[in-house]
C-alpha cells in the first residue's frame, strides 16, 4: 500500500465539488455544444428567448436558472 495520494478525483475530498462558474479558468470562452443544446430546449420551455453568444459561465448560470423556472433542477 502507498502513501501517495490517489489521481481518481472521485477519491479526493473535492473531486466532486460544485465550482461556481464565475471562477472557471475557461468560463469566458464560448458554450459548448451540450450547453447550447440543453439551454436551447429550456428557453423554449420557459418561454424565453434563447441566446447563442452566451460564454461557457454565463450558460451555465442560465441552464441554472430556468431548470429552477421550469421545474427540471434537482
């Protein structure tokens, strides 16, 4: 057995941890793919408008906020 720390992230205390989006290293660059997809069909459900300029942080803030809205949130 070795001392050395585990590289599984689900292994260490905070591999699993909720990163707010607004301190992600890449939260300026464009949304993905998913992001677009998923927000696209939530704005629809919500009755909103969707915006496909949104960054990679400002996506996920909003994929957020309209699952609360629209009830598909935790």
């Amino acid at each position: 057995m070795s001392d050395r720390p585990t590289d599984d992230p689900k292994q260490h205390p905070t591999g699993n941890a909720v990163k707010d989006p607004d301190r992600w290293v890449t939260g300026d660059e464009p949304m993905t793919g998913a992001q677009a997809s998923y927000l696209e069909t939530l704005s629809e459900e919500a009755g909103e408008e969707f915006d496909p300029k949104l960054s990679k942080a400002d996506a996920s803030k909003k994929i957020d906020e309209l699952q609360e809205k629209t009830g598909r949130g935790d």
